[in-house]
C-alpha cells in the first residue's frame, strides 16, 4: 500500500510523531494553545495511531 513511492504506514508513522511532539509541548505549555485544539489533536492522534496500528498487523 503506497501513495507515490511512500509507505501508508511510513505516512502515518510520521504524521503520529508530528502529533506526539504536538502533544507533548502543549500538555507541558511549551505552546500555548486552547483546550479545545489540545483535545481535538489529540483524538486525531488516537485515530491515526489506531490505522497506522492496524495496517501494520495486516501487512505483516
């Protein structure tokens, strides 16, 4: 499964640490921003984790 010549997976590995870095700097106030875009991030996390996840058992 690949969008050009890159991985879904590799995609969705990347855009989790970008989100796990996002989290992190506005849940220790590096970056301040409201409740809301905290919350909202962090279900895209879960969301992109739980398919970056998945396709990763259903390829191997």
């Amino acid at each position: 499964m690949t969008i050009g010549s890159l991985s879904i997976i590799l995609i969705l590995g990347i855009v989790n640490f970008v989100l796990v870095l996002f989290q992190l700097s506005t849940g220790l106030r590096w970056i301040k921003v409201p409740f809301g875009v905290h919350r909202k991030t962090g279900i895209a996390f879960f969301i992109t984790a739980s398919v970056h996840g998945l396709l990763g058992l259903i390829v191997s």
